[in-house]
C-alpha cells in the first residue's frame, strides 16, 4: 500500500481507501463485511468511510462492530462519518448547528468510537447560513469528536465561501470533498476544484472510482444476476448507466477502454483504478466491495499506476474524448 497526505495536512490516509455505501447493511451481512474489511486492513488500508445515511445508520453500526471485534488499534485508522440525512423529523436533515451537533454524537455512538477523523457534510444546505455550519463543525472539531472536517458534492464556490468564512472568524476552515470522480465524471476534480488545490490545500477522498460498476466491464454483455443493478431497488442506476443513449455510447467506450487493458496486461477494473491514482490531486480512492475476492483484486491496482505511461493515457483520452475545458478561475480579482 502507498499513503498520500490528505490535502494540505499532515494527516497520511492509504491511497486505496474501503467504504461501506450500499454494500454494507444492504447487500452483505455482518460476517461477510467483516471478511471485506480484514481483507482491506490486511492489505494496508487505514481509511475506512461512512455515513449516517448509509443504511439508516446501520453501516455505522456495523462497521463499529466490525472494528471492535478484530480489535485493531484506534490510532492505526481513519474512520469517516458524513452528515446531512438520518431521519423524517424537521430537524434531521441538513446542516444546521443542532443536527451537526446531534448527528455528530449519534454517528459516534453507532460506530462505537469516542472520534472520528474525518467529518463531512454529506451535500451544500442552501437553507442554512455558511457561517452556522462553519461553526458548527469547528465546534464538533474542538470538542474532540473529529480531526478534520469536509464536504461532499459541494461546489468549489460553496467551498471557497466556507474557507473564506472560517479565516475570518478563526474557525477551522475545510481540508477535504468527496466528490465523484471517474473516466466519465472528471470536471469537478479535474477543472472546477484546480484553484483549490493550491490556495486552500483541497484534499479529496474520491467515490465511485468504477462508475458503479460500469468501468469494470461486467455490464458489456448486459446485467449479471448477482450484480447490483439486478436489484428492483437499483432501476433507477441501471436505466441512468445502460439504458439512456449516453449511457450505451458510455458501454462502447469501456469495450474499447478494455482494448487497452489487454494490451497492458491489466483487467479493466485495475485500469480504471489506476487511472484514478494517476491524478495527483486525488488524495485517496474510496472502493467497495460485496466480497473478501474483490477487495483482494482490488487493492492489487496500486501496483498497476506505473503502467499508465504517457502513451497510455493518451490512447485512454482518445477514446473517452471528454479531457476538461481548462478551469474557470471563480476567484475575486484584485482589481
């Protein structure tokens, strides 16, 4: 495993991370989870991600579980939590100081640690005041219950703001996003947050590294019976990747795509893997599993990231012929 600093802190995360969304609680059991996170650990995996959303709290639940019965040091990992969903009440939603405050010591409880690293909140709040949720975090911060707090899905203005925001008022400022970010979903790491990485020291823990499954190749020759997007819950996903005319031109280009991971000597979930590693700007990649197998190939692609030489990745742009306009520079002008 290789570590990379998360944006501009001292804080090293491994460049391979595990998260629990839609597998755990939903698609695997408690056993089967825990198979998937000792493969992960074993392997040299320090950050494990969550959120209060996933599952209703029962991927926190079973992740605490998980981390106390393989008894591993607290200090050896990088739990995550992410706030913005956990219930129908008014107040349980969004990022008003009382559910940051609340949300924090409930995710806490579920995943049975006295902190968490890294806090997020889970998507912008266009209701609540930046500064009530800037304080609110820099509170959740000082009061020892996470490290260092982020967002998710934001917007590098709304991220800006809330720098801008904590500077001001001597609040901790956010360190890290967790957006999306993929052979198909490149704009938002690659364009729109190219500012950020070198005035604020933006980290990002990106998610869906294989665009739900569809850069691994197994939807080529249609839906696998045990695959996600078999499941009636997931039609919505299956209609938005296979069935929309974007979607078919996106399934063409992954069998081109897999052209050139057999010409490397790699599969193609270790091609997409390691394209994503490639970007120094992404300080950890955020993978799932259903089982103990896949973490295992998984966690192989970081030794896939020297193959990806120029005249790769130049073959790789051909095909997907999506590279990012150059970013858009939000800043104010000095004028």
């Amino acid at each position: 495993m290789k570590y990379r600093y998360l944006g501009r802190s001292g804080l090293k995360v491994s460049a391979l991370s595990f998260g629990s969304w839609v597998t755990f609680g939903d698609q695997v059991d408690q056993q089967v989870a825990y198979d998937c996170m000792t493969e992960a650990y074993d392997a040299g995996v320090n950050f494990f991600d969550n959120a209060e959303a996933y599952a209703g709290g029962e991927s926190e639940i079973m992740m605490g579980n998980i981390i106390k019965k393989a008894g591993w040091k607290r200090s050896d990992l990088v739990l995550s939590t992410k706030l913005f969903w956990s219930g129908d009440g008014p107040n349980d939603t969004g990022l008003s100081y009382k559910h940051i405050i609340e949300g924090a010591d409930a995710a806490l409880k579920r995943m049975k640690t006295d902190y968490v690293d890294l806090i997020f909140c889970h998507r912008p709040d266009i209701h609540t005041p930046i500064e009530e949720t800037v304080r609110a975090m820099d509170q959740v911060i000082r009061s020892g219950k996470a490290f260092y707090w982020g967002t998710s899905e934001w917007s590098a203005v709304q991220i800006q703001k809330a720098y801008q925001v904590a500077r001001e008022y001597g609040l901790r400022p956010p360190l890290m996003d967790q957006p999306q970010y993929n052979m198909f979903h490149r704009d938002k790491v690659e364009s729109e947050f190219q500012p950020l990485y070198d005035d604020i020291g933006l980290g990002t823990t990106i998610w869906s590294p294989l665009a739900s499954g569809l850069l691994t190749g197994k939807y080529n020759d249609g839906i696998p019976e045990d695959s996600r997007l078999s499941m009636d819950q997931y039609e919505w996903l299956k209609e938005s990747l296979l069935d929309s005319e974007e979607g078919k031109e996106r399934l063409r280009k992954v069998g081109e795509l897999a052209d050139v991971a057999d010409e490397i000597g790699i599969s193609m979930p270790h091609l997409a893997l390691a394209w994503c590693l490639k970007n120094e700007n992404v300080s950890t990649v955020i993978t799932g599993a259903s089982k103990p197998e896949q973490v295992q190939e998984n966690m192989k692609a970081i030794d896939k990231v020297n193959l990806l030489t120029d005249d790769v990745i130049e073959k790789i742009e051909s095909i997907l012929d999506n590279k990012p306009d150059k970013p858009q520079d939000f800043r104010p002008s000095d004028d």
